[in-house]
C-alpha cells in the first residue's frame, strides 16, 4: 500500500534515486569510503542511506537506491530510467579507472 501511495503523489520513476546515484557516481572512490566509514553519529549519511534502504525494502519504491548502494561499496554503477537520456558524455570526464 505504501508504494501506491507514493506513487500517487509522486508519480512514476524515481528522480531522487536517479539523482542520488549521479551524484554518487560521481564521487572519487576515496570519497565514497569515506561515507561508508562515517559512523560519526546516527545522523551521518551512511545510517541513514541503510534506515531508508531498510524502509524501503520490499515496496517497490526508489528503484536506484540499490544501484546507489552498490556504487558506495563496490565501484560504478549506470542508471536507468527517463532521465538515462539527459546523461552526457561530459559527466564522464575524470571517470577514468573506475
């Protein structure tokens, strides 16, 4: 039911996902450590990206949270969806090695 909720109000696809995932994509591997190992307080980012990929676990809500996850602890990861289009050859620049 939450799913269809959000869903309804927010529409289809997952812009904060998507946005999340270019962001992280395009963060040096030093800097995506550096999340992973900031357990500073419950408020650092790293707590929190776990909480909301917990909640949203088995809604079928926020379809790239996984891929941002999977960024975080393992290396690149492409997205999908509407905005796939928007990407420019551009943001590759200095993505070199990974």
């Amino acid at each position: 039911m939450l799913a269809h909720e959000v869903r309804k109000y927010m529409g289809y696809g997952d812009p904060l996902g998507t946005s999340m995932l270019k962001i992280v994509n395009a963060m040096q591997l030093d800097q995506r450590r550096g999340i992973q190992e900031d357990e500073s307080s419950e408020e650092a980012l790293w707590p929190k990206l776990l909480e909301l990929y917990n909640i949203a676990s088995g809604y079928n809500v926020f379809d790239n949270l996984e891929k941002v996850m999977d960024t975080l602890t393992e290396g690149y990861a492409d997205w999908t969806g509407e905005d796939k289009e928007d990407y420019d050859e551009d943001d590759e620049e200095g993505d070199e090695g990974w």
